[in-house]
C-alpha cells in the first residue's frame, strides 16, 4: 500500500471512530474531515495524528482526543455567525475546528509558545478567522466580550464567573469541570435573562485551568 493510500485508509478509521463516539453533526464532521491533525502532532507521536487519543505536546500540555474535541464542539452548536472565544489554545487544532464553523475564533493560552506555534499553523493552513492571545484564560477577553459560544479546554472546579458573563444572553458555554484530574464532567452551560442552565454530558480529563501566564512568558 502506498503512503497516500495508506495515509487515506487512517484518516476514513478517524471519522469512523468519531462517529462511533458519538459525533454525528454533518457541519461537526466536515470540520474534522477538512482539518488535518497531522500538523498539530509533532515529534515522536507524530505518527499518531489520526488516533482517537490524547497526546503530549509542549510545555506539559496535551492535544486532546479527537472524539472529545468533536462531542464538544457539537455541544456548541456553532452557527455561521457565532464569535466563539476558546479558553486553552494548546496545540491549536480545536480552534482550528472551531474556525470552520464560526464568523470568528478567539483563542487564549498562558503559554506563549504555544500560542506563537499555533499561530504558525494557522498562518500555514489559511485560517485568517482565528485571533490567538497569550493571557490569563481564567478572565476570558472582557475587550472583545460577549461572546456566543465559549468553550474551555482545561478543567476547573466551577465554571469561571468572568467567562459565564461574558457570554451571550441565549449563549452556550462547554467547559469540563472537576476539583481533581481523574474525576470531571463535561458541562454545557446555556445562558438566560434569568441565569444558567448546567447539563452534566459525560465524564473527561483535561488538564487543569491554571491561572496566571506561565512562565515561559
């Protein structure tokens, strides 16, 4: 088999296996499909890219697995119009998914490798619809704010009082929430004139959201 045969052939068992999980959404799933991993997946994993797993990038972070960022970016229910603001940049894949589906792509991260690298790749792959910062994530972007959709890649114990307002009346917020890194639940927040909404989705494991910039900055 040759590698572009070969390299198809993996790529038709990473859809497969996100609809298997349960990621069903035809937008959701062109987005996937049109998206490649591969670039977001360096070093020795590289040869991994299309595995439905988490992986090790920089700076003690992971590029999570592509299910999840699939099951959440489906919980948004993004619509061509929607400014989303992503808490957790990471290696960037999941605003690079996000930017397929949405007007625009605010994404934040308090490493500024990260953030400079993801950049990098956005550059590379066209997506002028992403705006990548280095800050504290805990605090969301009050300059650009409100936004509707916000979804958070790092687990806290509440959902963040400063992200919850700076979402859209009628907005919704995906966040995994947990007070330890082997016990969290994903969260769909739906915001109302009268308060929130809190529907518990399934369990995960994220890395922990950590306030302040890191110190690689």
């Amino acid at each position: 088999m040759t590698d572009a045969h070969s390299l198809a052939e993996r790529k038709m068992q990473f859809l497969f296996a996100l609809r298997s999980k349960g990621v069903t959404d035809p937008r959701v799933l062109t987005a996937m499909e049109r998206i490649d991993r591969g670039p977001f997946v360096r070093g020795v994993f590289a040869d991994r890219a299309y595995e439905d797993t988490p992986l090790p990038i920089a700076c003690g972070q992971t590029i999570s697995q592509p299910s999840v960022v699939g099951l959440m970016t489906q919980a948004l229910d993004i619509s061509p119009r929607d400014k989303v603001l992503e808490v957790g940049t990471g290696s960037g894949y999941q605003a690079a998914i996000l930017s397929q589906l949405a007007r625009r792509v605010y994404t934040v991260d308090r490493h500024k490798r990260l953030v400079r690298e993801a950049r990098a790749i956005f550059e590379a792959m066209d997506l002028a619809n992403i705006t990548a910062f280095t800050s504290d994530g805990s605090f969301g972007l009050p300059d650009q704010a409100p936004f509707d959709r916000i979804i958070v890649t790092a687990a806290a114990e509440d959902p963040p009082g400063p992200l919850l307002q700076q979402l859209k009346v009628g907005g919704i917020m995906v966040v995994p929430v947990g007070q330890s890194d082997t016990v969290q639940s994903m969260i769909r927040v739906v915001r109302h004139e009268s308060g929130f909404d809190y529907d518990e989705m399934r369990p995960v494991r994220f890395v922990p959201l950590v306030e302040g910039l890191a110190p690689d900055n």
